[in-house]
C-alpha cells in the first residue's frame, strides 16, 4: 500500500497536466451532479404526480450523464476541443434525451399550423376518444368518451393525450368540416311479418326525426368538397333490406349529430316500437330454434 502511494505521489509530481486534467475532471463531476441534485429536488417539490417526477428524474440523469462524458472527454481528448464538435454532439445529446418533449412541440406546432382539430372539436387519437377542452404545448386534453359507455357518451374522465401521438397514431375528426356522421339502426322482423309495411314504416318515422338534418348537411357537403374529395350520392334517410339467421333485418341508415347520436336513435326507436304495437303483421325477430318432429 506504501508503494502505491509513493508511486502515486510520484506521478502527480512528475505529471502536472496529468494532476490538472483528474482535479478538473472530478470538480466538473461533482458540478453536474450537484445541479442535478438541486433539479430532481425542484422537480419533486413542484410536481406532484409521481409518474411526472420520474419521467423528469430520468431525463435529467441521461442529460447529466450525456454532458459529463462530453465535458470530461473534451478535456481529455484532444479531438473534441474544436467548438463546433462539442456544440454538435451537444445538440445531438438533447435530441436524444429530450425526444419525446421536442416531439411534443413539433406536435404543437404542427396542430397550430395544419389545425387537424381545434378546442371544442370531437376527436379519436388511437384508442382514445373525447372532445377537446385544452391545448398546450407538450400535450392537449380531452374529456373522454365510450369506452365502457355505449354511444359515444361521456365517461367524465380527463386524459391528457401527448402531441408527439398524432404523427404516430391515426387522427380522426368527427366534427371538422362536416358535423354529421353516419349512423345505422338495425330492425330485425320475423320472415312471418310483412316486411314490405315494417319498412315504409321506418322510412316515415326516420325522415319525421331527420327532414331537419338533409339541408344543413347538403350545405356543409358543398363546403367541404372545396377542400377534400367527398361526394355522397344520397343524404336523406334510406333504408336497406337484408335477410339474416333469424330474420329480415332492415337498417336505417341516417346523418346524426356526433354528440346528440344517442338521443336521436332513442326517439326513432321509441316511435318504432310504438307503431309495430298497432300492427299485427309485424313482429321484432330474436334468434330462435325450431324443432320439427317426423311424424
């Protein structure tokens, strides 16, 4: 241990430079890790959720790691003392240590620019679906809708969604342009029933809830054909015939409000249920098994 240590004495005697680059090494070490220190404390006192924290913790560390390999190794080699390399391989360290907040912004500038959606709109980014209620730059919000509620309802839940999603996961729009979309209501009768009558019925009930619809929707189809290729051939109400297993199945196709889609299929469907009690011909099919007997 005595030899190691006058060997080590003999070193720094011998090698001025040598002693310099190691004491300078060390203070930067310590200089970069004390900031850090004082960044993870300001970081947990001002953020509160604990998956924040550790999203910041660990993009810090990779930050201070990436910055003390750098520094230290400029001191070291001589191959980075040119100020254009540090500032090169800077840049290209936060790239990588900050690429999900710098596609975050890129997002955000991309939503200010091309506008794909604006607050207010109703939206589907991935698996998640809602209207919007806030945008900023690292993520915008929207207040949830479906999941485990039918119809496009609301859940009441608040997700943050980040902005670097929609260069990556499908964007839909149900409101831009065009405030309608399309909704089916299937009506299954029994082969017994006069299916011709059930659906002169549907189509009577389906235009009375929808006259007020075919209008506003021609006028924003006009509009939106200056800007996207759409063409719809037919806007009014129709209902389609088609034989299932159990039945004739007769499905009204409609334009709907995005956000009154539940409440307009429930008047349709209470007036239907309505007029088929008046008719005796008529019957709502379920599946069934009949079972013959050779006599």
């Amino acid at each position: 241990m005595e030899d190691f240590t006058n060997q080590l004495q003999d070193i720094v005697q011998n090698s001025p430079a040598l002693s310099n680059k190691v004491l300078l090494s060390l203070g930067i070490i310590f200089i970069i890790w004390l900031i850090r220190y004082l960044a993870v404390r300001s970081v947990n006192k001002h953020i509160p959720e604990a998956k924040e924290q550790y999203k910041w913790r660990k993009n810090l560390t990779y930050i201070s790691v990436f910055l003390g390999f750098l520094v230290v190794g400029r001191i070291w080699f001589e191959g980075l003392q040119s100020l254009a390399t540090f500032l090169g391989l800077l840049s290209a360290g936060l790239a990588i240590a900050l690429k999900d907040p710098i596609s975050d912004l890129a997002g955000w500038l991309f939503i200010l620019w091309r506008k794909p959606f604006k607050v207010g709109d109703r939206i589907q980014v991935g698996d998640t679906k809602g209207d919007v209620i806030d945008l900023r730059i690292f993520k915008f919000t929207v207040l949830e809708i479906g999941n485990w509620v039918r119809s496009d309802q609301s859940t009441g839940r608040v997700v943050h969604v980040p902005n670097h999603l929609i260069f990556s996961d499908a964007l839909a729009n149900y409101t831009s342009d065009f405030d309608f979309i399309w909704n089916e209501l299937e009506v299954l009768v029994t082969f017994e029933s006069d299916w011709d009558k059930a659906k002169q019925i549907l189509q009577q009930i389906t235009d009375k809830h929808l006259e007020e619809f075919v209008e506003k929707a021609d006028r924003q189809v006009r509009r939106a054909q200056k800007a996207y290729l759409i063409y719809y051939r037919h806007l009014t109400p129709i209902v389609y015939t088609d034989v299932q297993d159990s039945g004739i199945c007769l499905t009204i196709r409609h334009l709907a409000n995005p956000r009154n889609r539940r409440g307009i299929s429930q008047a349709i469907w209470e007036d239907i249920l309505h007029a088929f009690e008046e008719h005796d011909d008529i019957e709502l099919a379920y599946p069934t098994m009949r079972i013959y007997r050779d006599p």
